[in-house]
C-alpha cells in the first residue's frame, strides 16, 4: 500500500504545529516550505481532530460575537 | 489491491465480453467512466429539455403551452435530473475515468461496486422520468421537494422520493470507492501532497458526499413515512414541524452545493497551469483552501432559509458563516490568475471554458455574497435574483469547468483531437447565450419577480422574451459538443501523441493516447 511507502516521519509535530496548518487551512493560504514540512510531520489523526477542535471554535466565536452584537 | 493485481495479472487484456454485455458486466474504471459521462449528457439533454419547456412558457406573459401543475413539475423535475442525473454523474465519470490514470492505480479498489454504483443511476434516472407518466405527474414541489407540499402529493413524489435513496446510495458507494483508490492504490512516491489537485477535490468531495448523502435519505425516508405511515415528522396537525425539513434538507444542500463545485475547481487547476506552462501557483493553498471550504459548508445550511423565521442571533451567525467562505474562495481565484500570471498563454477550448469559468464563477460567488446578507436575502428570497445566483455558479461554474474537462482530456481518451473550431464555437455561443439568459434575471429578479410561477406582470415581458431566446440559443450549442465528442470517438480527428498538451504534466500523460484496456498494472514510481 502506498502510505507504507511514503518517507517515514522524521518527528511527531507539536499542538502548536499542527494549530498552525489548521488555521493556515481555514483561510486557505500556507507557504510552500512551512506545508512541506506539514506533509512529513503530521499525521492524518492530527490534522482531523485539529479540524473538528478549530471548526467547533469557529463557531463557538461567531456565536459569542452574534451574541454580544445582539445583546 | 491484491485481489486487483491477481486479477489483473492474467496478461490477456482482451478477455473481456463484446457488445452490450461489455458495458453490462464491465468492472474496468474506464469503460464505467464513459458508461458515467455518455449517461450523464443524456441526462443533460432530458433536462435541458425540460428547461426549454420552462422557457417556452416563460417567452411571453400568459399562459401559453402549460397548465400551471406542469410547469411546476417541469421547474422540480430540471431541477432534481441535472443536479442528480447531470452534474453529479458527470463528475463521478471524471474520477473514474482520470483518478487511477493520475495516481498511477491499475483501476478502482472496489471493481465490481463501482459497476454496481453505476447501474443503479439507470434505474433512479427511470424512476425519475417516469413519474410524468403516472396519475398527478411529476413531483412539482420544486427540487428541494419541501413539506408540506411533498407530503401532500401523488404517486410522483414517491418515485423521486425513490429516485432519491437509489442515486444516493449509488453516490455513497461511488465515493467509498475513490476514497479507498486514493488512500489505497497511490503509486510509489505519490504522496498525498504530490496529487493532482483534481485528484484532491474529488477526495474532499468524496467525504463531503459520505457526510451529506445519508442526511438527505434520512429526509426523503421521513417524508415517505410521514406520507404512507402514519409518522407526523413534518406535520404540522400532528405536532411535526414542516420548516425541521427545511433544516434537514439544506444540512444536505448546502455541502451538495460545494460537491458539485469542488471537482470543477479540480478540473480547472489541472487546465489552467497547462495552458499556462506554468505550476499551479500555491498548490498547497489550493488543497487547505478546498478543505477549509468543505469544513465551512456545514455551517452555513440556514442561509437557504432566512424568511422561515429564526432569531436575530441564527440570522447573524449563518450571515457571518457565510460570508466566510468568499476568503478560501477568494484565495482559489487569486491562485488561477496568479498562475497564468507571466504564462505562456494559449487559449484553446479548455482553456477557453476555464478562463469562461473563473470570470463567470466569479460573477455567481458575488451575487451569493449579497444574498448572505441577510436583510437583503429577506428581499430576494424566491425571487429571479436567486435563479441567477445559482446558474451563474451551477453552469458557469460546474458545467463549464465539465466542459473544459472534456475537452482538456477527450483525445486523450479516445486518441483523437477534437475539432479546435468547432470548440471555440461551442464555447462562444455557450458564454453568450449563458449571459442573455441569466444576466437579465438579476433585475427580473430585484424588482421582484418570483421564481416557479409560469406567468407574470407585463412589466417582466421584456427581459424574460430575452432570457427565453437566450436559452433556445445555448440549448441549440450544445448540441455543438455532441457533434464534436461523437466525431472524436469516431477517430475523425488527428492522432494525437501521448503527452497530448504542451504544457501537460502528470501520470495520465505517460500512457498512450488512447490508453490501454489495464493501464499501470506496474505501478510507476513517481518522483
């Protein structure tokens, strides 16, 4: 299977990283060398449970924002 | 993959039947690719064809062709056949056409599900059409099939209803499989972040259906139970609530919205550094940005919904969401310009009907953010201005970005160059003819006309003369592609070589053109 094939991880990437591809990922832009470097040390479990954590931040934020605006 | 390999490693490609039980049993990613595409253009055709009845009646004032219970089936039944019949279809043909082809796989992981995935499309596209047959006609409570109407109607609802769970189920299996190609069957050295970015659309794409398919079963089963068993989900006599499927349904359509999009972006950043002979420029943006709007898509559902009423603070939240997702998008746009930015340029017809994309996509994605601002979306709910909205983005965008990939990979496919002339002619008239029929609709639409009436006030007899003639003239062109795929498939054009564009780059282009039965049955190594 491929994913065996792929170079093996040189290191475990840290929260801080892997918060940093996912927002990177929510605006849409990442620089070439920072995503490189993100292809060989993040895992898929990582960047899924980072995805959900962010997006239930999202719209934890939108909505304490609607609520201030409304209040 | 193994099982692939055994099976493949026969050596002898010809063992496979003739004639229609060819297509029948076919199991190869190729044959059920065209089996996809030729299926998906007769759908097109079927519902075009019902759009030209709409238009028809829509060509003057009064009423002229139509009892007012048909034209509503015709605006419902275009509707349900182009966006599950047409676009969706089209689309699945693509990945399983080009997805082995470009991540150097021997076929699809679940061979004889994808040909199962296939044959089920037939079936729910015969329920579909046949239901203008049966007492009460054709569904006619518009493609969002709303309750109340939807429970209230004939035999025809059951059978889109039908209709429904079959092509979802046929869409559920259809993405298992190029999830597990993708994940699975990658040639060595093609890393995640080394796939074409066609190939990365279709992998989002493929979650996001997984994600959303299920959702509308869930609905249209709840409306069949409210219907025939005795269940009040959206009944509101019996304690059920009729805007919980308004909910429910757009939890579906609001991320069907982008699976119809996303392959077309994919599509798009494969034709554009082409012609370019340019790289994508930010790859890796155009990957996050595609996921960051697939995540974003499930929170933006009650934009569809805002006059059914909703606190001040759900309004705010799902304006906001919304507006969001114009930044991933923006960012895709601002990539396809960058990317031909300083290019060598040549603009043949796939280029054409990318660049047509981009300009027109884009038009579509502003109109979307006016209408996410809520108090002016309470103004134009229902009204031409949405009709607009979501052409310019459905047409314009998937069906054009469709287009270009056709063309950008026909004589590929087949060996043959398409007819240059004949595909810039395709390409101008379909442009023209797009914007005559739609563009009048934005101000049709903010003066208040309302969609899926067949009449209307004499002061809308203009533009709408316009937007009728508008789409006999871009039905007419299509017909163009017909003539140009068939001339193709014939072998009327001239051979092509394997790397069939310039600028190409990819696995696809290392086979023969037209490539064999069992391709990459070594897996290359990719570097």
């Amino acid at each position: 299977m491929a994913t065996t094939l792929e170079p093996e991880s040189p290191r475990k990437a840290t929260p801080l990283q892997v918060a940093k591809a996912v927002l990177s990922a929510f605006i849409g832009i990442r620089r070439r060398a920072a995503h490189e470097h993100d292809a060989v040390t993040l895992s898929p479990v990582q960047v899924i449970v980072a995805g959900v954590i962010a997006a239930a931040i999202l719209v934890l934020s939108l909505v304490m924002l609607v609520r201030t605006i409304t209040s | 993959m193994e099982a692939a390999h055994a099976h493949h490693g026969h050596g002898d490609h010809a063992h496979h039947p003739y004639g229609i039980m060819r297509w029948i049993t076919t199991t190869n990613h190729k044959d059920i690719g065209t089996l996809y595409l030729v299926f998906s253009l007769t759908m097109f055709f079927i519902g075009g064809l019902l759009a030209m009845g709409i238009r028809l009646e829509l060509l003057e004032p009064g009423m002229q062709f139509w009892r007012p219970e048909f034209f509503n089936q015709l605006t419902s039944m275009h509707g349900l056949i182009m966006v599950f019949g047409a676009i969706m279809p089209a689309f699945v043909g693509f990945a399983n056409w080009q997805v082995p082809m470009m991540i150097g796989a021997p076929d699809m992981a679940f061979a004889r599900m994808n040909n199962w995935s296939f044959w089920l499309l037939p079936v729910g596209a015969t329920l579909l059409v046949a239901s203008f047959f049966v007492p009460g006609g054709a569904t006619a409570a518009g493609w969002t099939i709303y309750a109340p109407l939807s429970t209230q109607m004939g035999p025809g609802m059951d059978l889109a209803i039908f209709a429904l769970h079959i092509m979802g189920a046929s869409s559920i299996m259809g993405s298992i499989n190029i999830i597990t190609t993708i994940l699975n069957m990658r040639a060595p050295g093609m890393t995640l972040m080394k796939m074409p970015l066609f190939v990365w659309t279709w992998l989002i794409t493929a979650y996001l259906l997984i994600a959303v398919m299920p959702v509308l079963a869930g609905a249209v089963t709840m409306l069949l139970t409210d219907r025939h068993f005795g269940t009040n989900f959206f009944n509101a006599a019996g304690g059920g609530d009729p805007v919980l499927f308004q909910h429910v349904f757009w939890f579906f359509g609001h991320p069907e919205v982008y699976i119809m999009i996303l392959p077309g972006f994919g599509i798009v950043s494969q034709v554009v550094p082409t012609f370019s002979r340019k790289p994508l420029f930010g790859y890796s943006s155009m990957v996050y940005a595609t996921a960051s709007i697939a995540i974003l898509s499930f929170i933006v559902w009650a934009h569809h919904m805002f006059t059914v009423g909703m606190p001040a603070v759900a309004q705010l939240f799902f304006m906001y969401a919304t507006m969001l997702i114009a930044v991933p998008t923006g960012v895709k746009v601002f990539n396809w310009i960058a990317t031909m930015w300083k290019g060598s340029l040549t603009f043949e017809t796939p280029m054409l009907f990318a660049c047509g994309f981009i300009f027109v996509f884009s038009m579509g994605g502003f109109t979307g953010l006016v209408l996410a601002i809520t108090p002016v979306d309470i103004q134009l709910q229902d009204t031409y201005y949405v009709v607009a909205h979501f052409h310019y983005v459905l047409v314009a965008g998937s069906l054009f970005a469709l287009f270009a990939g056709v063309y950008f990979w026909i004589p590929k496919w087949t060996g043959h160059m398409y007819d240059e002339l004949l595909g810039k002619w395709h390409f101008w008239l379909s442009m023209i003819f797009f914007n005559i029929t739609f563009f009048p609709m934005h101000f049709t639409g903010l003066a208040g006309l309302p969609r899926r009436v067949p009449d209307y006030n004499m002061q809308f007899a203009d533009f709408n003369f316009i937007s009728s003639i508008g789409s006999f003239g871009f039905g007419l062109s299509q017909l163009i592609l017909v003539y140009v795929v068939v001339k193709c498939i014939r072998g009327a054009g001239e051979k092509v070589s394997d790397k069939v564009w310039e600028g190409a780059h990819g696995l696809e282009w290392t086979l023969p053109s037209p490539p064999p039965y069992h391709t990459f049955e070594t897996p290359p190594v990719v570097k």
